[in-house]
C-alpha cells in the first residue's frame, strides 16, 4: 500500500535538493518499524513452511500406516 503522508521537511539550506525556502522533503520511512515488520514477516514465513512440513510429514506417516 502506497504511503499517503506528507514527506518530511528538513532544513538544510546546502543540500542540493533544497528547496528556495532552504527545506529538502526527506522520507518519511521510519526503519525501525521496517525492520520490525520485515523480522515479523520472516517468522510468520518459517511458522507457515513448518506447518507445511508437519502435514507433509503426518501425510506420509498416515499412508506407511495403511500399508
């Protein structure tokens, strides 16, 4: 989803990005929150593929048991 937020205006009149008012428009990216959401998303992957392992394997137990 796309970050509607206004950019955050620092000032800093020798960037050469600044604007005639001497305000640059940094982002407004907060990385720790970033870094909490990617880390989130990396364990909810590795929970997903280890339940898929554990139904793979209790699949292939339960058809050792009907032979």
């Amino acid at each position: 989803m796309e970050d509607q937020d206004e950019p955050q205006m620092v000032y800093n009149p020798s960037h050469p990005d600044a604007g005639t008012d001497g305000y640059v428009a940094m982002p407004n990216v907060n990385v720790l929150k970033e870094m909490v959401d990617m880390t989130s998303a990396t364990r909810a992957y590795e929970a997903n593929t280890t339940v898929i392992k554990s139904a793979k394997r209790m699949a292939l137990k339960a058809l050792e048991i009907r032979r």
